[in-house]
C-alpha cells in the first residue's frame, strides 16, 4: 500500500493469472485472420481469458508471477488484459475489482 504503482503491478499480475472470467465473445466487424482461421464478418468470436494471458509472445515467462514485467517489456500494455469489456460503454468491473483487491489486502495485511 505503501508504493501505489507497484501495488497498481502486482493488481494487474493477478488479474492476468487469475482472471474472474472465463473469457468472452466479439463480432467481428470486418472479414479477419485470427490464428490462421477467416473469421467472416458479423460471425462471432470466443476467447479464454486464461490462455490469451498467458501467450508467451505477449507475456514472456507466463506462468510465473512477475508484477514487474508492467514497469518494464509490458508497461503500457494493459490492453492486452481481457478480463472485462471495453470500448465505447466499457465495464465497471476493472474499477470494481480494484477497489475489491484493495480493500481486501488492506483488511487482511
């Protein structure tokens, strides 16, 4: 609590390892490639939460804990984290799972 970016880092880490979703669905709004495969506009796409953190060309190392890697190769990189929704009416839950993580370590620290 005492070095709020490393705390915002070891936050991010844990929502990258251990995502409160599943994973979700797009549309895609145009014909895409995605892992080889044509995904023909307005067909639907899921993902993993799980393995979309864990791409080891995105996150090097991803298997392990390291909340420094968002100081260093991924800072800036926050994007790649898929646990919620974004864009134009983005989700609530990022600031909410802040504040829970917080409170949580707070209370239990």
């Amino acid at each position: 609590m005492e070095e709020p970016e490393y705390l915002r880092a070891v936050l991010l880490e844990v929502q990258r390892l251990w995502p409160p979703f599943i994973g979700g669905r797009r549309i895609a709004d145009q014909d895409s490639t995605l892992a080889g495969f044509h995904v023909p506009k307005d067909y639907g796409v899921i993902y993993i939460s799980h393995s979309v953190h864990r791409d080891p060309e995105v996150f090097p190392q991803p298997d392990s804990f390291l909340p420094e890697r968002w100081s260093g190769r991924n800072a800036g990189q926050e994007h790649f984290l898929c646990s919620f929704g974004n864009g134009p009416r983005s989700c609530i839950g990022p600031k909410l799972n802040d504040v829970f993580l917080k409170v949580t370590l707070f209370l239990y620290s």
